[in-house]
C-alpha cells in the first residue's frame, strides 16, 4: 500500500488518492441524484482506506457538505482529510466572491454544514478578478490561526494569480485540471509549485471518463451531452486518443487491473501529484478506485504511460 502524502508545509496527511465528491449531492451538475447514494459513496471511500474527501460549496450549493457531514459520523474525525471550497455567493452562484469577510464567513458556514470542528484544506474554488488573491489567502490564515481550517488552497488559478497569492507564503496546496491529455501544468506551475512546498491536485483525472478505456472510437453523443462540445471527444484527436488508451490493456492485464487503475497508479506515482481526486456515481466505482492504490507501476511502465500521451 501506498504511503501517506504531507499537503504543503502544514502537518496534514491524506492518501495520494482520494473521492471527488461533485456527484454527492452535486444536483445542479448531474440529474438524477440520490442522497443516499452520496452518503453511501462517501462511506465506501472511508471503508476502502481512502481518507481524503474533496467537496466545495458548489456541489448542490451546501448539499454535498451536508451529505459528507451526515456520511462521516461515526468515523474518527482525526482519521480524515476534508477539503471544501468557497467564491460562489449564495443565491447567485454566477457572482464570484474572495472578499476577506466572505471567506471567513464561508468557512463558518461550511463547519456547520460538515458538522465539524475544523476543515483540514480550504479553498479559494475560483478567483473573483476583483479581491488581490494575497489579502484572500491572509484572511483564510486568520481562520487557520483560529483553528478553524489546517491548510490553504486556491483553485482555478493561473501560474501569476498563485504567485500573487503566495507572495507570504501561505498557500499550502493548488487545485488546477491536469491529467494525461491536458498537461500544460508540467510547464511552469509544476516546477513553481514544488520549489515552494505547495501540494497540486488534479481535477478531471480521467478526463470525463476518457482514460478508462470505456469508450470505442466509433461512439457518438448526443446535442445536449456536454462531452458532444468537448474536443477530447471529437474528430481525430478522440479516434487517437482511444488508440492510445486502448494500448494500456496489457499492462491493465498483467497487474489484473483495469485501464483506469493502471491511469490512476500513474498519477499516484507521480512525484508532481500529491492527491489524485477522482469521482464516481456509484459505490462500487469507489472501491475499484480504492484499488489503484494497490498497483505499483515500475519506472519502465510509468515512463511507458508518459510517453504514449505525451504529444496529444
């Protein structure tokens, strides 16, 4: 089993892999869902030895904090990692919001609706183009100061708007896309990143499912799919980038693995990745998530993976 990862500088350790839990109670983004399914994803993580948990207040405006608060009692606290996040004003979730007395407020508000003492990474989710993102991040370390929340992150951010950010040295972790098609990271953010002790995690790992070996090049999608306007999945760069996926099924099979844990291993090795967050509908996509961690990729076969889609 893989070992424990540290965020930033503070004393916070989570599993390099964890739950996105945008589909917990996520019901202005997925229709179709049901609360009992999202506290029994949430369960299913915490039963499968992932501790890690990455919610916002975005996911169902509060719901999917709600629904993390209720899924974790009767769990140690101690035990877990949460992350939630904050920028969008209640009621007009199109009005961005990183104004020092929003954010402490939001930070109150989102321990009530966990139910908890303390909030181990808070988030800026978003970048509101107005509040200088420094003043931001002091007013979050006001609240950490208060025990309130252990480590500070931003989310959404250019490689700029995280330096004007850490310009005290305060942010502790950075949530940004990333995965093996979109890799602009490894540029300079990456490298910034890792000289101050800032923690990355990548949202859309697998690409919208992309990377999990799910899908044929002969597939279609439908107007109002959203994959039907994504890039990935469209033309030739879908029919090659199928192709690609399609040539980790050996490796998948001789670690009797699947395609998106052999996907997931990549990220977990990944000296740039502290966390991988990806999510799931479904319980069962948790536990085989779980799993990846249980593969260990050699040195030949990581580089294998870089390589295939490093032209894309």
């Amino acid at each position: 089993m893989v070992e424990n990862v540290k965020i930033g500088k503070t004393n916070v350790m989570a599993t390099p892999l964890g739950l996105g839990t945008n589909a917990v109670g996520g019901h202005n983004l997925f229709p179709n869902l049901n609360d009992e399914d999202g506290i029994q994803i949430v369960k299913t993580a915490l039963d499968h030895g992932v501790n890690f948990l990455d919610t916002a207040y975005a996911y169902g405006f509060g719901r999917s904090e709600e629904l993390i608060g209720r899924a974790i009692q009767g769990y140690d606290r101690k035990k877990i990692v949460i992350a939630t996040k904050a920028a969008q004003t209640p009621g007009h979730p199109d009005q961005l919001n990183n104004s020092p007395e929003f954010l402490k407020q939001a930070v109150e508000d989102a321990l009530k609706r966990l139910q908890t003492d303390y909030i181990d990474i808070f988030y800026i989710h978003f970048p509101d183009g107005k509040t200088p993102l420094n003043e931001a991040v002091k007013a979050l370390e006001e609240k950490r100061q208060e025990g309130k929340i252990k480590a500070i992150g931003i989310s959404n951010v250019s490689l700029d708007q995280v330096k004007e950010a850490n310009k005290d040295g305060l942010v502790d972790i950075v949530e940004n896309q990333y995965s093996l098609l979109h890799r602009d990271a490894e540029k300079e953010l990456m490298p910034y990143l890792k000289a101050n002790q800032i923690s990355f995690v990548p949202f859309f790992p697998l690409a919208s499912g992309l990377l999990t070996g799910k899908y044929s090049s002969s597939v279609s999608f439908e107007l109002d799919d959203i994959r039907h306007s994504n890039p990935d999945f469209q033309g030739q760069r879908f029919v090659d980038i199928v192709k690609r996926v399609q040539q980790l099924q050996p490796m998948a099979d001789k670690h009797q693995s699947t395609i998106a844990q052999i996907v997931l291993a990549w990220y977990i090795k990944n000296p740039d990745v502290s966390v991988v967050i990806p999510g799931a509908k479904k319980a069962k996509q948790v536990a085989a998530n779980a799993d990846a961690q249980k593969v260990t990729l050699s040195k030949e076969e990581y580089g294998t993976i870089n390589s295939l889609f490093k032209d894309l």
